[in-house]
C-alpha cells in the first residue's frame, strides 16, 4: 500500500493513474463520498501492493534501498534498470512489499446511554477481523464489590466469530468520573476484594471473557502498594480460571512523576505481575486543554522508552486514539470544551470550509483552521493515515506487544488499511 499527500490540482482520476489503479478502488478504501471533492494535504491510502517511490536528486538504488529495507540489487532487478547507472530525477521506482510482524490489536468499544446503537455494531463487525481483544467499556465496580456491566448485545457473538478474546474491562467509574473514595474503599478491604473477583470470575464464565483488563485510575499514591497487592491476588484467582490479566497504565516517563494520575501506577510492579499493559498513550491535546496534537510522536516515544526500562516490549501494547478535536478559538481555560471528531469528520470540515490541510512533522500530526458560521476561529487536530503509519513504525522498532484503540465507532478506514498493510494480527 502507498500513501499519498492530495496537491493542489490533482484529481482522483490522476492520482490512480499515477498508481496504476482505479479512481473506484482509492474511492473505495478511503470511503470517499464525493470523489470529485479533495481536500489539498489529503493523506490517501492506495490500495496497491507494494508501494512506488519517485526518484529525488542525491538518490541512488542503494539509498533507496536502504530507506526501505530492500536489497539495491533487487530493486534494480524488479525495475528493470541498471544497478550502476545514475537514477534520474523523477524516476518511479516500485517497492516490493515489506515483511509484516506479529501484533496483538485491541479496541474498546463504549455503548453510551445504555444501548448499542446499530451504527456502534456495524463499526465493531467491521473492526473485529482485525481484533486480538474487543473490549466493551466498562464494568463498573459498587462499593459493595458487586458489578456494573455495560449492555453486551451481540458483542460476544462477534468476538467468537473473529476469534478476537473478549476484555473484562473493570473501571472504578462512579458518576461518569473515575473516583479516588471509590478506589480506596476496594483496595483498602480484603473481603470486598474477594467479592469483587468472585463477581468478575462469575461474568467471565457467563459471556466467555479471555482477558480481565482493571483500569483504575485517579487512585491517591498511597493506594500504590495496596493496588499491586490486589493485583497479585487478582492473578492468582484469575490464572487458576485459565483467564489472561492487563492492566491500564497512565502515560508515565518515571518511575517518580507525580500527579493524581500517575503515582499509583507502579510501572514495574505491572510489567511484573500482569500478562500486558496498555499503556494511554494519548489526550496531550485533550477536550478541556488548550490545541495541541493528541498523540504526538515524540512524547508517546518518551513514554514508551520509559516502559520499556521497567518491562519487557512483549507485555507493552501502545495506546492510539481513534479520533481528533475541534477546538474553538482563542481557547480559555476552563471555557467551551473542545467537539471530538473522527479522522472521516475532520476531512470534511476541511473540504466544506475549503481549507488545506497540514502536517506538523516533529508531532507527526495533521491539522489546519478554520472560521465557523459565526466567524469564530477553528482548531483541528486529528490522526491520518501518516501520523498512524508513523505510531506503527515506532511499535515495530521498539518491539512491542501491539497497539489498543480508543474507541470504536469513530470513522478512519485508512487506519484499518494500514494495520493489514503493516501486522499480522495475532488471534486468541
């Protein structure tokens, strides 16, 4: 597969020309809805195999092939040009398709007001072929240890279909926040946690979950200790029941960082005690801080670097964000929370706000502005097919155990595209 930057006066005829392909088949795997509509700095997946390089002055087949991990001599061959001859500039040259890696890929799926909605189903069909884990969000601990569940409907149906593991997901959300009182009252009682674990066995056993996945946040820094605790008694249980234990972790980069969020997530107890973490590596840019990438490339590479002093690559899953934000302007702290959008919706804006869209190359994100209606000054931030090929590149560098998507039910059909170009996705 190739991905392609939309220049001003291309046209989606053009560009599959260029590829070989049809305007049909990039239309299609972008899920285009108006073909004769680009967005200039459009990132477009080209669904050919392999991918094609064109020729820039100070190259050779040897740089070439090093750049993308193919011997120069092959290259030379599978274009038929000579390996000693200068490349002229401009020169297409063909890219064989590289060797794609084992990856374990997770996404949470959240019904809101209670229900599954038929679009929330469809996007998870659509995802599970290329599931490891399909997560419904969540089930909340009470403060008697029982259980709060999210509506299952046909989740458990589409899991076993796609051999993708169901997640037990297990939250200390309490009014929609994620509760500190809650947190210490759970990991403070021995016999509220034994309750609690006889619960999520009996839930695990009812829809068939392979993985019981404790995502608690906000917790004091006292309760650090006390959480590895319940977590090596969580594994015990859960082992005995041939079920699989992850945790969530807050995006650290040390062991001493402080914050509400972060000093009772021990990285190396976790990394010791549990089969894999997810690691949120997302919400720099968040809807009630200032604009600002919500995943960028450098401090997610921090974060993992970090993880990585504290356990091995092969229990980190990277976590990616499945969406974008829409921040009006001049942004007050404290003001109008920023309007998530999927990937698709933002494109969109762009196209009817007739804007272009840019590329940040240090965050390894797109954005652009705009002016709404009523004049008022846009935002965007949002993900693209080369900010998540950019995410992909580091997981494989690093060696990690794979990525974990928040949340389904947001449009980005190029970020399906693109794990099918780059893993092989590991079935439970």
């Amino acid at each position: 597969m190739q991905i392609h930057v939309v220049q001003r006066g291309q046209s989606l005829f053009g560009i599959a020309q260029a590829y070989n392909t049809t305007a049909a088949a990039i239309a299609s795997a972008n899920e285009i809805p108006n073909p004769n509509v680009l967005v200039v700095g459009q990132a477009l997946v080209i669904p050919i195999v392999g991918s094609f390089y064109w020729v820039r002055p100070g190259d050779s087949l040897f740089s070439i092939g090093r750049r993308f991990g193919v011997n120069y001599l092959e290259l030379a061959r599978i274009n038929q040009i000579s390996p000693t001859q200068p490349l002229p500039v401009g020169l297409r040259i063909y890219i064989p398709p590289r060797p794609r890696t084992n990856a374990e890929i997770n996404a949470y799926v959240e019904p809101l007001g209670g229900a599954v909605t038929p679009a929330l189903e469809q996007a998870t069909r659509n995802a599970a072929p290329l599931l490891t884990y399909l997560a419904p969000f969540s089930y909340q601990i009470q403060r008697d240890g029982t259980l709060q569940g999210p509506p299952m409907n046909n989740f458990p149906a589409i899991a076993q279909a796609n051999r993708a593991a169901l997640m037990l997901v297990v939250t200390n959300l309490e009014g929609g926040q994620f509760s500190a009182e809650l947190g210490r009252i759970i990991l403070t009682n021995v016999e509220l946690q034994d309750r609690l674990l006889d619960n999520i066995i009996a839930e695990a056993r009812r829809y068939n979950f392979g993985d019981v996945h404790f995502d608690l946040e906000f917790l004091p820094p006292e309760l650090r200790e006390n959480y590895n605790n319940f977590l090596r008694r969580a594994k015990a249980r859960l082992s005995a029941q041939g079920l699989l234990m992850s945790t969530a972790l807050a995006p650290k980069t040390s062991a001493t960082q402080v914050g509400p969020w972060y000093e009772a997530h021990d990285y190396r107890a976790h990394g010791e005690i549990a089969d894999f973490v997810v690691i949120m590596t997302y919400e720099w840019g968040y809807s009630g801080g200032p604009p600002m990438p919500v995943s960028p490339i450098g401090p997610v590479r921090q974060v993992l670097e970090y993880a990585l002093t504290e356990m091995p690559a092969s229990k980190i899953m990277m976590g990616q964000n499945l969406y974008g934000y829409d921040w009006t302007l001049p942004y007050v702290p404290g003001g109008p929370y920023a309007r998530a959008v999927s990937p698709q919706r933002a494109i969109e804006i762009a196209a009817q706000n007739n804007v272009a869209i840019q590329y940040d190359f240090t965050a390894q994100a797109p954005h652009f502005d705009y002016r709404d209606a009523e004049g008022r000054l846009h935002k965007v931030w949002f993900e693209d097919a080369r900010s998540i090929q950019a995410k992909f590149n580091l997981v494989k560098e690093l060696g990690l155990r794979g990525v974990s998507y928040w949340k389904l039910g947001l449009s980005f059909p190029q970020n399906w595209l693109l794990i099918q170009e780059n893993f092989n996705v590991v079935k439970r």
